[in-house]
C-alpha cells in the first residue's frame, strides 16, 4: 500500500513526463500528431492490398451490425495490436534508457513505463476516434457501445503496461531482451487473430482433432494468447456492435489484473536496487 501511495504522490511527475512525451516526440515537424496517424494508415492499406486483392481472404459480416468490408474488419483487430505493440516496444527499455536519471535521483521508478503508456494511449485515442467516425460514416451503430469501448481501452492498457514493466525489469538484468522482443512480436503478431479471423483457426483445429492423442486442440493452444481475447472483444463492440460474451471479459479482466498487479509488484521489490543493478 505504501507503494502505491508513492505512486500517487508522484502523479505530478507522472504528469510532466507524458506531457513531455506527447509534446517532444512530433516536435518542429509540420503536420504534428497527424504524423501518429501515418503507420496505421499505411499498415491498413498494404494489409488490406495484400490479404483483401491478392489473397482474397473474405470479408466478415459484422452480426448484428452488417458491416461487410474487410479494410474496416482489419483495422478494428489492428489497432489494438499496434498499441500493444508499441507499449511493449518502448517500455521494455524504459529504465536502461534513463540510467542516468535513475542513478541522480530518487523518485519512483514506475513512473517511466507509466508515462510512456500514458503518451502511447493519447496516440491510441486520436487513432481510435478517426476510425469511430469511419465506422459510423459506413453504417456502423457504434455510438452506444463508446462507453464500453472506452472501459476496455483502459483494461487493455492495464494489461499492456503490465507486460512491459514486466519485460523493463528483466531487460535490466538481459539486456538482449529489447531485440529478442521485435522477433518474438512478429511471431505473435499472426498468431493473434488480426488479418485472418479466429473461425479459420477453428476449421483447422476441427480437422486435426485432439493433438497427440489428447483431448487438447489446436484452438484451446491458439487461445492460449491473451491478446486474442482482447482483439475479439474491440471487434465485437466496433465492428459488429455487440456485447462481448461474458467468458471473454472475465478473462481479459483477469489477465489486465494479474499482469499489472505483477508489474507493481515486481517494481516494488526491486525499486532500491534500481540504481545498482543500471
């Protein structure tokens, strides 16, 4: 508890450095923030080329929405990941990259990842409200579910910035870690259900059967991965405008718990080590 109120105390500093983050990284460029819209517009065009014109992968229909188009179908699966992705990106080297300051002076070390996820998520925000206004452009009742969405950012942001005070603690001691990390992300990127949806992996698995002679599928593996769950239920409110089965959000609600518990629990054991181990 007394962590957490160090924390608290330290919601000013917390403050300054998101600010400074969100402020310096597009600072002196022309077009600003917009520039934050950059990657996700290109990844959707030349995923969509690739999968929707080459590959002609289907488009799924939006139930109960009717929404049938899969540049839309993609970005509601694609957005979430490159927050993800970007959160784990950055925060692993959150703390080695401010060995410096770290080693000067006192404050608590948390604040890092923190601020960094807080400048990620102002990002993620401006990225998710153009695609709200697409979606609703292109007959999508979205509008409702806005307070859901919103709740589900947070819970995936907890879980999100967990994973990565997790992996900036273990960077300290592997510094290797931040590489091995962009590896382990492309892999993970298509085995999570975001240019291909979950129904093909289900076919698969229906086909195998039990693998090794056991009762466990292909599937029961595949769901495995938490940020499934997370992708399947940003679909279900923006794409298809339904609510999320409740099996679903209970488990997202338990990862999002179980990794961000674990990640202030971890920084405060190793919070006075901090500056010896940099």
């Amino acid at each position: 508890m007394s962590y957490l109120s160090d924390i608290w105390g330290s919601r000013e500093l917390l403050q300054n450095l998101t600010n400074r983050e969100v402020r310096g990284k597009y600072r002196r460029t022309a077009l600003g923030q917009l520039w934050s819209l950059a990657n996700p517009i290109a990844a959707i065009l030349i995923y969509t080329f690739i999968f929707s014109f080459l590959f002609r992968l289907p488009a799924q229909v939006g139930d109960p929405s009717g929404l049938n188009n899969y540049a839309l179908w993609l970005v509601c699966g694609l957005l979430p990941w490159l927050f993800f992705n970007r959160v784990l990106t950055i925060g692993v080297d959150s703390l080695v990259a401010n060995a410096g300051l770290i080693q000067k002076v006192y404050f608590p070390r948390i604040v890092l990842p923190l601020s960094l996820a807080n400048a990620t998520l102002f990002t993620w925000l401006l990225e998710m409200g153009v695609l709200v206004v697409a979606l609703s452009l292109l007959g999508s009742f979205v509008l409702p579910w806005l307070p859901l969405l919103a709740v589900f950012m947070v819970v995936f942001a907890l879980f999100s910035v967990g994973v990565a005070m997790l992996l900036s603690i273990a960077n300290v001691y592997f510094r290797d870690l931040s590489y091995l990390l962009t590896i382990v992300l492309q892999f993970w990127f298509y085995l999570t259900p975001i240019l291909y949806p979950v129904d093909m992996v289900a076919t698969q698995s229906d086909r195998l059967g039990g693998l090794a002679g056991t009762s466990v599928t292909l599937l029961n593996l595949y769901q495995l991965n938490p940020v499934e769950g997370f992708i399947e239920i940003f679909r279900n409110l923006l794409y298809d405008n339904a609510m999320p089965e409740l099996s679903r959000i209970l488990i997202a609600l338990a990862w999002a718990v179980g990794a961000f518990g674990a990640g202030v629990w971890l920084y405060s054991k190793k919070e006075r080590q901090m500056a010896e181990l940099l």
